[in-house]
C-alpha cells in the first residue's frame, strides 16, 4: 500500500501545558496538517525528542492528535521519558521511535498535533511528529 506522511515539530516549555506542533524546520507556517486524499488509515506515528535537561528532574512525553480528520475522536500517545539527577548533567540523544497504529482519518480534514511534559518540568523539550498515512 502506497503510504504519505505529514510532519510538525515545536518546543515544550512548560510542565503540563498542551503545546501545539505548529512548525516544521524552516518552515515556521507550513500551513494546515491535511489528511491527504484517500488516505484511510495512519497506520504509524513516529516521534522523536529531545531535552536540555537544565533542571535536576524526570518527567515524561505525550502526544495528542485531535481535530476533524480524527473521526473517532482524540488519540493521545506516551513517546518517553528522560530525567536526571543533577541539573545540566545529562544527555539525551535518542532515535525516532515508530509506534505502528490502526487510527481511522476522513480525507482533506485537519489533524493538530500537541505534544506535553508531565511529571516534572524538565526544561525546554523539542518534538518532531509524523504521521504515516495508508493511502
């Protein structure tokens, strides 16, 4: 099956604050994040983050899709988690994680994505997303 994908990122800032993915590199106003055409599926989405770590704390990463292509409603995601000890004294260097998925879409509607710290608030936290559409 031929697939498409669609991509946003941005930065948490702040612990359990709703934080929409709105940009997508250099593109800062790339526009609506539109299921494609005869799309009927995202069948993955694959995350990635990163975290400066400023402050001695752990928390976790969520992402939620809401909007009018989600016919079933909002999905939310656990992606990770990261935490040190010591403020400034840890690295986060992980690979995107692919996380296979069964979400049904309704064609030429829109998708936000949002990303959220829980726990305690670990600095500033910058995600990527991308949906894998099955088209």
């Amino acid at each position: 099956m031929p697939k498409q994908y669609r991509s946003r990122e941005g930065t948490i800032t702040a612990v359990t604050t709703k934080t929409q993915l709105t940009t997508l590199g250099s593109e800062t106003a790339p526009g609506s994040l539109l299921v494609p055409a005869g799309a009927k599926m995202i069948k993955a989405v694959i995350a990635a983050f990163g975290c400066d770590m400023s402050v001695a704390a752990d928390g976790a990463y969520i992402v939620r899709l809401e909007g009018g292509g989600l016919p079933e409603g909002p999905e939310v995601l656990a992606i990770g988690a990261s935490g040190v000890q010591v403020a400034t004294g840890g690295v986060n260097n992980l690979p995107a994680t692919r996380f296979e998925v069964d979400i049904p879409v309704t064609p030429a509607n829109e998708i936000l994505i949002f990303a959220e710290n829980t726990g305690e608030d670990t600095g500033s936290t910058t995600v990527g997303v991308t949906l894998e559409f099955e088209v």
